[in-house]
C-alpha cells in the first residue's frame, strides 16, 4: 500500500502533492522510470492512440508538465491538430496514480533549445536523422542518414562530443492540467481517489491564466 492516502480535508491546490508524489517516486530506487507517462492524443479521424514520453518538468506554481517529442510524428501531428492530450503516471512499486488532462501547447523555442544542449550527443543526431512514424526501408537506411547528419556537422557517428543544433521539427510540448486525478491504494482494497478540475483561459503564447481548484474524492 501507498506510504500515505490522500489527505482528508482535500487540498485546495493538488499540484504541489502532485510534485512531492513524483519527487518521491524520483527518490526511489525500486520504482523504475518514475517519469515516464502514458499520452494519448487524438488523431483527426477521432481514434485515440497512447505511447510513453518522458516527463521532463513539473511546472507546480503555472499548473503544466513538459515532455519533448519530433513534431512530425504521430503524436506531434495529433496534438498540433486536436491541441488537447491526457496522460498516467503509474508507480506500481508505491501504489499510486496519477492522471492528468489538458489543452497542449508548444514549449517556447529557448525551453526546446536548452533542453536539446544537454541530451547524449547520438540523441541530437537521432533527432535530425530520424523521419518519426514515417515508413522505413530498412535499419540500415536509418544508419546511413545517421552517419550523414555526423558528417554535415563535421562528426563521426560515433563521437560522443560536438554540437549539433536543434532541428525546427524537435521540441517541447507543455500540458497545461486543467484535470487531475490522485489515486492511492488503500487496505483491504478500499483505495483513496480524488479529482480536481479548474478552467484555463489563453493567455500568452505558450500559457494560460488558470482558475480556481474545484475538489471532489470519488468512489474508487
């Protein structure tokens, strides 16, 4: 069972619970990649489709997680044309959820660019050289445009070191949560749930201007 249920009353803001929640799932060796989330997006037919991302910042004070992705992928596609997505967070090893939904905006560039400076250099070369979800021949393929991207920028393929910049189709995403709910395993299968909800309104580029919390513990 989690280590603690949900707090009774319920907070007025469940964001900064949501930090501590994944700060602890961070500090825990057992727990394997506690940032990865489940996204589901929405194509323009209507069918959903699901895949892991990496959460790489909890914004607790605005309300928004950010993940990176190539904007010509499936998933890129999908949130540019329906700019709304939800995601799971799932820490089987302490017993907790966490789901989240919201509207989906772009990260600005210089939060693309500084977090693009610090990935393994073979992940930026990746990044260039790969068509995401567009149909390949072959590895091999993949390889050769790999090594070509190396070379355009004076690189090996195998070079662990040298700058590559950011191509215009790699960057962040920022939900905006504008739903969140907290699950925690309870005994005797009697589980602590709760919800809150507010209403975003746009309000910049890449932001919103959020509401009050509306807080509701459901039936697990």
């Amino acid at each position: 069972m989690a280590d603690d249920l949900l707090p009774d009353p319920l907070p007025d803001n469940p964001l900064p619970l949501f930090k501590a929640w994944f700060e602890h799932a961070t500090a825990k060796p057992t727990q394997p990649n506690p940032d990865a989330m489940v996204l589901a997006s929405v194509g323009e037919n209507g069918a959903p489709s699901a895949r892991v991302v990496l959460c790489k910042r909890i914004d607790a004070d605005a309300g928004y997680v950010v993940f990176f992705t190539n904007y010509d992928s499936r998933k890129g596609k999908e949130l540019t044309h329906r700019p709304r997505a939800a995601a799971v967070f799932h820490w089987d090893h302490l017993h907790r959820q966490i789901r989240i939904e919201g509207p989906v905006v772009r990260s600005p560039e210089v939060e693309s660019d500084g977090y693009f400076a610090t990935r393994a250099l073979t992940s930026r070369i990746g990044a260039w050289a790969s068509h995401q979800s567009e149909p390949l021949a072959s590895r091999g393929e993949l390889i050769k445009r790999a090594a070509a991207t190396a070379l355009r920028h004076g690189l090996a393929l195998g070079a662990t070191e040298g700058f590559i910049p950011r191509p215009p189709h790699w960057g962040g995403f920022r939900l905006w949560i504008d739903k969140i709910e907290l699950w925690s395993e309870g005994a005797f299968r009697i589980h602590d749930r709760a919800v809150w909800t507010r209403d975003l309104a746009p309000h910049q580029p890449s932001g919103f201007e959020p509401g009050p919390w509306r807080a509701t513990r459901l039936n697990p």
